[in-house]
C-alpha cells in the first residue's frame, strides 16, 4: 500500500516521514514495516508555485489503514498533514471523466496537473532510511 501524505512542510526529509510513521504506530507485535518513504515537490511552470507531498510504502493495507487513522490531522514539522490512500489514476476512476464529452474536454484543459506544466522533482538524497548505518 502507498500513502500519500498531502501538503507537507517545507524542507522535511524522507527519514522524518519514516519517524513519524514509526512513532504513530509505537512499535506494536502486529505492526508493519515502511518499505520506502520519498518527498516529492511539484512545481506549476506557470505560476513557479512549489507543493511539497510525501509517499511512503507500507508492506500491509493492514498497517497502512492503521497509520492513517492515527497520523491524519496530526502536527507534523509544525502543520497538521492529511494522510490518505494513493491510487494510481486509470480510465475507470478518473474522475475527470464525464457523460458529456465536452465538459469533459474543458476540464482536461483546466487541469492544472496535464501535459508540460508541471515538474516533479523526487528527493533522492534520503530516500530509504536506516536506524542504524549500513556496512
């Protein structure tokens, strides 16, 4: 399961997400395991307003729905963070799509997320974390 974590703050790092995952959860018998935690900032080319979002894959739903009921609305670096389910937009849950083709036309033109303007850019400088150094 990947779960994004919306509207991060500025500068937090990989391994802070992996903290506070770890914290949330408390080190209980049942819980998982994070697999992989990134921080991803997109930028609009328009507008060179910047988001900053995190993602984390956890090994189990079961962990991974345990860490959104306990993180969501919580402080994180100093603002309350959203966490949720990422899903990977497909034809069938696009929400974008439309009965009517011409309504949906304009949205895809609206869509500030399509095509060229944007940039993603994926913090690859601490991307997996360890407690302790690997040798």
């Amino acid at each position: 399961m990947i779960l994004f974590f919306k509207d991060i703050p500025v500068n937090s790092r990989p391994n802070e997400l992996y903290s506070l995952i770890a914290s949330a959860v408390g080190g209980e018998a049942d819980s998982g395991e994070v697999l992989k935690a990134e921080v991803m900032v997109i930028r609009d080319k328009r507008t060179n307003a910047l988001e900053y979002h995190g993602l984390t894959m956890i090994n189990s739903e079961q962990f991974g729905l345990k860490v959104i009921e306990r993180l969501n609305g919580k402080p994180f670096n100093g603002s309350e963070i959203q966490v949720r389910p990422y899903n990977f937009r497909d034809y069938l849950n696009d929400r974008r799509r439309s009965a009517n083709a011409q309504v949906a036309s304009e949205q895809r033109r609206q869509e500030r997320r399509r095509g060229d303007r944007i940039e993603i850019f994926i913090d690859l400088s601490n991307i997996f974390f360890a407690p302790e150094p690997v040798v």
